[in-house]
C-alpha cells in the first residue's frame, strides 16, 4: 500500500482506495463514507492491457450485503446475502472459507469488507475473463499456491437456468426446473440452453379466485440447502409470523426464515436459485397444491397419504439401520465379509453409469471389493496421526498404515468440506476395483462408516512424482534415466486404461501429483475420482460438469466440456514437460509473467534449443537426443486441436525408436504467439480455468 502523508500523520492519498484488478489483505471495498464511491476491484481489458476491462468485483448495497461480479454492471455472479458467519451461497466451510475477512459497518453504518489473517496470508485476483483467482503464500516452498476459482463450473454465471430454474452442482445436466414447473421452451432446454427459464404447469389456486377451502390452497413446497434467488424483501415477522405473511398473500412467490437475516419474502419470479449449497437454506415455494403431489392422488387424502409415505420411510430406515448395526457387530478380521450388503445399500441410493448413461454389461462387481471397518483403519494409522500423513489434497489427507497382518496400506480419508461424496468415491471404486496393471495403483478396499468415507490402496514408499520433481532438494534423485523410465511406465498405463483393459477409462485428471512412485521409482497412475468409463465404439463425450485441475485441461475440455483419448493426451504432454524441466506449468520463466511452461519450451523449439528446456541439475550431454526427443513429443501432445496430438500408443512407439521421423509440432494451447526476431508476445486465447478438488 502506498501511502502519501503530512507531517502530523494525516493520510492525503492511499493506493488501497484506489484497487486494480487486486484484493491484498488491509484493503477495503464497499462503499466510501467521504466520496460515496462503492470501491471495487476491476479486471484489466486483458492480460498485456492494464486499462479497466468489462468485469469488476465488490459489496452489492443492499439490507444484507452479498459480493457480485458484475459484466458491464449487469451480475454476472453473487454470493447470496450474508447471515453473519458466511454467506447463503456459499459450498465451502464458512470456518475456511471466510477465516480473516470482515464484513463489518464503518462510523457511518457502510459495510466494507477486508481481510486480516496473520496466519495466512492470500491475493485474490480478478482476471479479465471475469473470474476470481484465489492464490495463498506457501512459507515452506516460498512461492504462491494456486486456490479456488470464483465462479466454477457448472453454476458459473447469474440466472443460468433461467426463472424457477436451480443449478446444481452434483448433476450432470447441471439446470432442472422446480417441482410442480416445466421448461418454458423445451427446445433449448434440450440444447442446453436454460436461460429461458421454468413456468408453472399449472396456476395458482389463488390466482384462479378459489374459495377458502383448505383443499384447494396452494402448497408450499419446501428446497432444502438453497442459495436464495435475487430480489429479496425483508419482514420484521417471526418465524410463524413469516409463513404466514406469504401463506395469506397470493403474489408471494416463497419464503425463508433464519436467526440472523429474519424473515425473506420473494413477491416475483425466482432468479438464480441454486442447491446443495453448505450454507444454503430451506426455501418454501409456492405451488398449485395438485402439482405438490402425484396426479393420481386425491387431494381429500393427503394426510394419510403423508402418513403412509412416513410409516414407509421408517421402515426403509430401520432396516437399514439393522444392517448396518449387523455388520458393525459381525466377525471377520478387519474386512467386513459381508460388503455385500453395504453396497447394495449404495447402489440403491447410488446410479453409476457410463458418459451414455446406461450400465455396462461387464461392470465389476462392487461386492467382490473388501470393505474395511473404521476401527481397523483408525488402528493401523495410529488414529490418524500426523505422523503418518503421506499427503493432502482438495480431498482431504492420505495416511499410512500397517493391518495387523503386517501389509502397509495407504488410506485415502476424504474430507467432509472436499465436494468429493458418495458419487465420486463409488466412481473410483468401480474404474480401478478390477484393473491390474503395473503402472496403475491397486486399490484394497474401502470404508463407508456413518460420515467417513475413505479408500484403501497399495503403500507406495516414495509417495508422489511432484514432491521429487519440484523439491530443489529432492530433484537430483531424479536422473534423467530414472525420469524416461517414469515417462514411458505412465504412458503404458495410460495406454492399457484407453486400449487394453477390460473397460475403456479416460482419466481426466492426469498430473504429477496423481503419479505415485514405488520403492524402485516405478510410476502408478492414482485418484480416478473423475474418471470415465467409455464404450468400444464411443471415441469422445461431453459434460456440461467441467472439472480437472488448471494447466492440465485439454482446450475443448476446459472451454467445451468434451474430452476423449486426446484430453488426456493434452495431460499426458503437460507432465511430460515437467518432468523434463523439473518446472511446474505454472512456473514463470526469463522473468515474464505471462511465459509459462508451455510457453517457453514453445519459443526454445522455435529457436532450436530445445535442449536448454532440460533441469540443468540432471542434463547429460550423452542423452541430448533422447531429451529432444522427449520435448518433442511432449510439444506434439499439446496441440490446440484435438485430432493433430498422437494417441497414446504412437507416443509409446515415438519414445521407443530414433528411426521414427516424427511430425514438426504446431503452436501448443493456451500459448502466446513467438516472433523469432522482435521476441514480443501477445495473447490470442483466454482460458476458463476451473481449479482441483
């Protein structure tokens, strides 16, 4: 912050009053009590244009503050409003996602927002394609950790599923119309166009001038865990006193109550809802009371319908609870013997298919995996010690352990704050449960206990392919024999999970810190939580749910949701880079901020010094070829477009052979554009990026 100052200590000028594109810990934004100007971050016009570009970033002035990004003032996203503690949008845990920041009101009752945090210190960043970047300081490597980014996919932009239309994270097709409401225009739903929004199937009771009668009245369906919509009034009603406002006045749309923010109303369309948010609520919506309940149902029977549906419910649950208190108290040593059980229970509440949505015929038999008991695992890792942690991720912690028969095991403890649920854990376990491979790691079994959720692998003694590739002081154990070894084990894992296994898998999520080493360097290909299961003859697929970790998204994957053998060809090239470099991707390299890995092995092959890429601590002359080599191919699997990168099965036959001439490369994605001779750059490509679980 630079400060200009008079003698006696006044402050004449700050640039923290001031902000760019940037949010730094000490600063404030909000509206100004002395200028009345509503201080805000705004983007630059783009990443080599310092001048204000479309989006910016700050305090919405409203009864209860929320943050926007706007797009030329219009919202582009909201948080939802502030209840104290976070605000009601928000899927993170408020402990870890507000920890340091202040929403509080200044000496003329404006609410500004800041962050103090000793503890941890972030950078927050708006980029010109309107999104929020999250960066911490890491003390122990000194350089930035790359966090979230604001807005994420699939709920990425204000309204976009349109009026009475909820995003959802947790779907595939990300838009569906509330209960008792239809697509307005089928059309474009189907084209996965939602903006146009839901209308009622039916109107309101009240709309039609019904009588009294409490048959007829409207229901009022309740959504639970929801970021409330847009365009909130606020009641001085109690709890009871809130419903009822709304039950009594037919253009009240819906209603919530909670301690701090009170009583919400909505007297028009609802705009922007979401759901499965942690700090959601529960919204009461206002339907036709026909639309609330099956067409079949006669409305003169609703309370014993109510009762039969609970009576049905209790029934489902105690059985449940029966197995499961069985199965804590069955016999075995350590795995449970009767996992059958466990995941039929799973799979009922569970639907895992393929990208086309229907079960394959030879699926692995969830059953046949051994199901570990909580107190096993806690036992063999010592109650999770911290000395016995291997790793963290956005999942959650990896633990070593030893089972009493004296096998050293790996335990993957997924957090309940990761967004990694049921799904994803059941996805892992069905891709890897039946695959045996050398480079792939072999998953033991897993544990599904009240709120745990935790898979058991093979130990790998050398822990991840990134803590010796970017730790300056583990690198030279990395030679370059050691490291082509590594590159052509991950390309014979990759090729069996698109050619020779029993299944055909994308991986999706392929990178250094996914590749494991066991205790002689060989590498395994881990974590297949976003992996994909493809038919024979199916060769690409998309999904409107884009996630994957930034840096190593094929462009079509990250900009169009749709991925194949070639997006993890993309990821493969990445790594490859890497590894050659001993640099992340993220690296900055010659001092120019906007020159990142692929950047900079792009301007070295132009210059013929494709060599100089190499980690200068492992470079041998005598392995000059192999190096280029190695580049080369790295530089054809990051090709912009999909059809020009070699499968994976070409790059195994190009690392294997001198003799093959291989193609010239054309310019990697998401690259600046090289003149040989001025050596100026410019960007032609803005990049979506979504970050890591």
């Amino acid at each position: 912050n630079l400060v200009l100052q008079v003698n006696n200590g006044e402050t004449l000028w700050e640039s923290f009053n001031y902000p760019s594109d940037t949010f730094l810990p000490g600063m404030k934004l909000g509206k100004d009590s002395k200028t009345g100007e509503n201080r805000k971050i705004t983007s630059w016009k783009s990443l080599d244009d310092p001048s204000p570009g479309s989006y910016s970033f700050g305090i919405a002035p409203l009864k209860f503050p929320e943050l926007y990004i706007w797009e030329k003032e219009l919202p582009k996203w909201r948080t939802g409003p502030w209840n104290g503690q976070a605000f009601i949008g928000s899927r993170r845990n408020p402990r870890e996602r507000f920890k340091g920041f202040n929403l509080e009101k200044d000496n003329q009752g404006k609410m500004l927002l800041s962050y103090e945090e000793s503890s941890l210190l972030l950078h927050f960043k708006l980029e010109p394609q309107g999104v929020v970047h999250e960066k911490a300081w890491n003390k122990e490597k000194q350089e930035w950790s790359s966090g979230a980014d604001v807005p994420g996919p699939p709920c990425n932009s204000y309204g976009k599923c349109g009026e009475f239309g909820i995003c959802s994270f947790n779907e595939t097709v990300p838009c569906k119309c509330v209960k008792g409401f239809v697509p307005k225009n089928q059309t474009e739903w189907s084209g996965e166009d939602w903006r146009s929004g839901c209308v009622r199937k039916e109107p309101l009771h009240c709309e039609r001038g019904s009588n009294n009668n409490w048959i007829e009245r409207d229901a009022f369906l309740k959504l639970e865990m929801i970021k409330v919509p847009i365009s909130v009034e606020y009641s001085e009603a109690n709890e009871k006193g809130c419903e009822k406002t709304c039950v009594d006045d037919c253009n009240c749309t819906a209603y919530t109550y909670n301690d701090v923010n009170g009583c919400m109303l909505w007297r028009r369309s609802l705009l922007d809802l979401q759901d499965s948010m942690r700090n959601g609520v529960s919204l009461y919506i206002r339907v036709a009371n026909s639309s609330a309940f099956s067409s079949k149902q006669n409305h003169t029977h609703t309370v014993k319908i109510s009762i039969g549906i609970t009576v049905a419910f209790v029934g489902i649950a105690l059985s449940i609870l029966s197995v499961f208190i069985w199965l804590k108290f069955a016999k075995g040593r350590g795995r449970n013997r009767n996992a059958r059980l466990v995941f039929q229970i799973m799979e009922a509440s569970s639907t895992i298919s393929n990208v086309s949505g229907s079960i394959l015929v030879n699926q692995p038999k969830l059953e046949e995996l051994p199901l570990f008991e909580f107190q096993v695992l806690a036992t063999a890792t010592e109650n999770f010690a911290l000395t016995n942690k291997l790793g963290q991720g956005g999942f959650g912690l990896v633990y070593k352990g030893k089972l009493q028969e004296g096998q050293e095991i790996a335990v993957k403890r997924l957090s309940p704050d990761s967004g990694q649920g049921l799904e994803e854990l059941m996805n892992e376990v069905i891709v890897i449960s039946k695959l045996q491979h050398r480079n792939l790691v072999k998953l033991l079994g897993c544990c599904i206990e009240g709120k745990e959720r935790m898979l058991v692998y093979e130990f790998m003694p050398k822990k991840s392919l990134d803590h010796y590739l970017f730790d300056p002081q583990e690198q030279t154990l990395l030679d370059w024999k050691t490291r082509f070894n590594i590159i052509n084990g991950i390309c014979r894992g990759l090729v069996y999970l698109h050619r020779d296994s029993r299944l055909r898998i994308i991986h999706r999520d392929l990178k250094v810190s996914n590749i494991l080493l066991d205790e002689h360097m060989n590498p395994k290909i881990s974590d297949f939580g976003l992996a994909k299961i493809f038919h024979i003859n199916e060769d690409e697929a998309n999904t409107s749910r884009v996630i994957g970790t930034y840096g190593y998204m094929s462009p079509e994957y990250a900009m169009r949701g749709l991925f194949s053998e070639k997006s993890d060809v993309f990821s493969l090239g990445v790594v490859l880079l890497e590894i050659v470099s001993g640099r992340k991707n993220s690296s900055f390299f010659n001092d120019d901020k906007n020159m990142h890995l692929l950047d900079y092995a792009w301007k070295l092959w132009n210059d013929g010094e494709a060599t100089a890429l190499a980690d200068p601590r492992i470079y041998d002359e005598s392995f000059k070829n192999e190096i280029r080599r190695c580049v080369h191919i790295g530089l054809l699997c990051v090709q912009d477009l999909s059809n020009d990168r070699p499968c994976v099965s070409t790059v195994i036959s190009m690392l294997g052979s001198e003799n093959i001439d291989l193609p010239e490369p054309k310019q990697p994605a998401f690259t600046a554009k090289w003149d040989a001779e001025k050596r100026a750059s410019f960007n032609d490509v803005s990049v979506t990026a979504v970050s890591g679980r």
